[in-house]
C-alpha cells in the first residue's frame, strides 16, 4: 500500500468513529426523555388520586341522624291506672317536651273502674253514650298554639279510646298541628280508636298511632319515638 492510499484509509476510519459516537449520544439522550414522566404529569397524577381518596372517603362518610323536634311537642295522656303516663313520660323524656294530664273533674276511683263489677261508672258510662260526657278540670293546655305537634295517650275501653279524651279532642284547634296517637291495653289493638278521635277533632294532620301493653319497657317506647324521626 502507497501513502497516498494509507492516509486515506486513516480518513475513513475517523470519520466512521465520529458517525459512530454521534449515533451513540442521540441513543443516550433518547433513552433518558423515555425514562422519566415530566414533573406536570406527575403532579396531574398526584392531584387526581388525592381527589379520588377524597371523594372516596366523602362518599363513605355516615349520614348525620335525623333531628329531633325540640320545644314545640305536647304530650297530652288520660291514665286510669298509670300505664298510660308512664308511656307519655318516656316519650316526652326522649323528646323533651311538655305533657298535660287530661283530667276528669270527677276522678275515676278503682271502684269505677272495675269492668267486672255490674253498676260500676265505666260500665254504666259504657252502657250509656250520653253519660260519657266526661267534664274536665282543663280542656285547653296553656300555651296551646305554640305546639306543632301533639301527641295524645290514652288506655283503651271497649275497643276505643277511653272517653275522658274526647272531650280534650273535641275542645281543642288541631289546625296546623300534627297529631300522633298512642294508647296501652293489655290485649286489645289500636283498632279505630285514633280514626274515631280524628273524626271529631278539629283539624290537624294525624300520623299512625301505636299501641303498647301496660308493661311496656322504656326501650320499646324510646325505639318507636326514634322511628318517627321528627324534624
């Protein structure tokens, strides 16, 4: 081989080292804009899984419990022997609310209230209609039209609600009022004894009644005034 020929070769042999490494460093710095997510899309990403625990753990959050109404309920009860204010008791302590005893201004003794003794009062009032007129010490509560909502109690006789209470329904503006019944026996239902009671009322919006047993616990009174969820 001549000189002219050997420097040529040397000329070639450079020029393809420096083609060689220019290849090699556009590789490099291909590789590397692969291997990293620029920092926008990073914070993207971040920000939408933070949004997506909160909206989780907002979504899996328990609902806040129902209000209960406060300072304008009244629970009204006529007791012959205490069952019924026992229950109206624990309903106003749930509630806090008010009650008014609805009272015959004649008393009912455990003589007139013997059933099973032929001439007794409530066997005569029974046998009578006209005789269960029954005078109250108090038809109208104090602070009657500030009440919005009005529960009435009363034990049940014959089927139907004991009549000292009609004269607290028939005497009373239920207009604007929602009323809820409730009674004690110790076999009998509710039966008509709150559809007869709205029938002569004055108004008002009634709600389904209840009926508890004469030895109902506090807990059972406490569940059904928790289910009706007043606001």
């Amino acid at each position: 081989m001549n000189a002219s020929t050997s420097k040529r070769t040397g000329k070639f042999a450079l020029m393809g080292i420096v083609v060689a490494l220019a290849l090699a460093g556009l590789a490099l710095v291909g590789c590397a804009g692969q291997q990293q997510p620029s920092s926008q899309e990073q914070s993207s990403s971040g920000s939408q899984a933070a949004s997506s625990a909160s909206s989780s753990e907002s979504s899996s959050a328990p609902a806040s419990p129902a209000p209960i109404a406060q300072g304008n309920v009244l629970v009204a009860y006529f007791s012959a022997s205490g069952n019924t204010e026992h229950v109206a008791q624990q309903i106003a302590s749930d509630l806090g609310a008010d009650t008014f005893a609805i009272t015959p201004a004649k008393p009912y003794t455990s003589e007139d209230l013997n059933w099973n003794q032929e001439g007794s009062r409530v066997n005569i009032e029974h046998e009578n209609e006209s005789a269960r007129d029954i005078e109250l010490t108090q038809v109208t509560p104090d602070g009657w039209d500030g009440y919005d909502t009005v529960f009435i109690g009363y034990p049940i006789w014959w089927g139907i609600a004991a009549w000292p209470v009609d004269g607290f329904v028939s005497g009373n503006n239920f207009d604007g009022k929602m009323v809820i019944p409730f009674c004690t026996s110790t076999s009998s239902g509710l039966g008509q004894s709150a559809d007869l009671l709205e029938q002569m009322a004055n108004g008002g919006t009634w709600l389904e009644g209840m009926r508890f047993s004469g030895s109902a616990s506090a807990a059972d009174v406490s569940e059904w005034v928790n289910s009706l969820a007043l606001s």
